[in-house]
C-alpha cells in the first residue's frame, strides 16, 4: 500500500482543509513539551505570526529519564485544543501508547508515532483503526524499509492518511543528537507516494544546525518541515538546546520559503 506500485501519484492527505504534500510547503512548529497554558499560547502565536500551520507539542512525552518531566497529559491536549481555538493552527502531538490514542485522538488533528515507537506494531494497528492522519517518524536506528513497513501497519487497518517525518538516526557521530538522513527524502520518495517532512530538531540537537538543515531539506524534496519553538529554550523543560526562539524560527521561514520559490 505505501509503493508506488500500489498507486503513482504523490499521496496529498487533506487535515481539515490542509493540504500535506503536493506542491506547497507544510511546517509544524512548537515547544517540544506542553509545559503551561502560557508558555503554549505564546508558543502558538509565535509560530502562527512566523507562518505555521500547525502547532506540535507534546502532552505525553517518551523522555529518557523517569525522572525528567513527562508531560501534562490530558490537561496539555486542554490546552492545544485551546490555542488552535484562538489562533486557527491544527494540532499535531504524540500519542505513546494504546490506551491514549482515543484521548489523543479526539483532540489531535493528526497523532504522530514517535521514533521510539515506530516498531510498536500493536500502537501502529491502533492508530490505523483510529482513523485520524498519522504522522510517523522514523525509528532511531530503523532502515527505510523497516520505516515503510511500519507505514504499511497503518495503513492495512485502512488508514492511508499517513505522513512520513525523517528525525535523524543514531550513528557513530555524536557532535550532533542523531544524524539527519536526507537521502531518506528522496528515497522514500522514490518509492512510494507518501508526503514525507523533515524533523531537524530532533535530526541534529543542536538550534544553530536547524536553519541549514531546514534550507537543505526543502532543497531535498522535502513536503514540509517540523521544528521546535520555544518562547525562551533556556528554560524549556524539555530539548531546549535544540529549540529555536520565535525571531530564528521567523527567519527560517523566510528562508526556506525563498528556496520552495526556486522548485
Ligand atoms: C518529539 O517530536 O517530541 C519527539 C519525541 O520526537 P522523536 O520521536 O523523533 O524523538
Ligand atoms: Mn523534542
């Protein structure tokens, strides 16, 4: 079902009047994490004024650590469904588990699988019978075709409104978080007719690296970007060094929309 064999042409999923893939460029910007309803409505209008269309942010989050802040649960959904209230914006965060993805899903416009979860085949299963669009990152150390298949998953319960997010692999490189695999644009790209963003956030862990690598993935092919926002990354309680403040992320967006101009 993810081939091109299946069907040629590219995949454009409508969210809400949206449209991901195709010609136009689509981004997702937010904090990492919902931490409180004005650090996310400040969040929201930042990246609203930059020219998002849809607010991420996590309100389950797969920290490393037990101990760091695993997010507002319920109460940071409350808050999203606020901000896209006051600001228009459609809502992407990230559903963890089974359990969950009703309530995500009824306030989500589109659930997203994390990396870490991208081989949890039970989650995938659920989120295909769910309905709702799935944004599904690529696995830490997963191969494309491991990647693909994971798409197949969702979209054998029926649900092809799927979207591909590249997030950046773990190899030997640790100046950066993980290696962000552009080739994984065009390859994927290749071979099947899904929309596929790119994450440079998470790609690199690093905010200087986010501008360049936005730039190189629109140069790529990308149909969109995810990047993280944050009012002030110095006090975000999760993946701040990575976090652009709203004046960067408004920079970028100029930026980038130079380069779609010259496709
Ligand atoms: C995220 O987008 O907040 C996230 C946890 O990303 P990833 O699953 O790519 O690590
Ligand atoms: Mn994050």
């Amino acid at each position: 079902l993810v081939g091109r064999e299946f069907k040629h042409e590219d995949s454009v999923i409508d969210v809400g009047g949206v449209p991901v893939g195709g010609d136009g460029l689509v981004v997702m910007a937010g904090p990492c994490a919902v931490e409180s309803r004005e650090q996310l409505l400040e969040s929201a209008e930042a990246v609203k004024a930059g020219g998002a269309q849809f607010l991420r942010g996590g309100a389950y989050k797969p920290r490393t650590s037990p101990y760091s802040f695993q997010g507002l649960e319920e109460k940071g959904l409350e808050m999203l469904a606020e901000a896209r209230e006051k600001t228009g914006l459609k809502i992407v965060t990230e559903v963890v588990d089974i359990q969950s993805v009703p309530v995500v899903c009824a306030y989500a416009d589109v659930v997203q699988v994390g990396a870490r979860n991208m081989q949890n085949f039970q989650l995938l299963k659920a989120v295909g019978k769910a309905g709702k669009p799935v944004l599904l990152k690529r696995g830490i150390a997963a191969t494309i075709n491991e990647w693909l298949n994971a798409a197949e998953y969702v979209m054998n319960e029926g649900n092809y409104s799927v979207i591909m997010c590249e997030r950046g692999i773990r190899t030997f490189e640790n100046f950066t978080r993980n290696t962000l695999d552009l080739s994984a644009v065009a390859a994927v790209k290749s071979v099947s007719h899904l929309p596929v963003i790119v994450d440079p956030s998470h790609g690199t862990g690093v905010w200087k690296l986010v501008r360049p690598m936005s730039r190189a993935a629109v140069a790529a092919g990308a149909d969109g970007l995810m990047i993280e926002v944050h009012p002030n990354p110095a006090e975000a309680l999760s993946d701040g060094k990575q976090s652009l403040t709203p004046e960067n992320f408004a920079g970028l967006m100029r930026e980038v929309a130079g380069i779609a101009n010259l496709m």
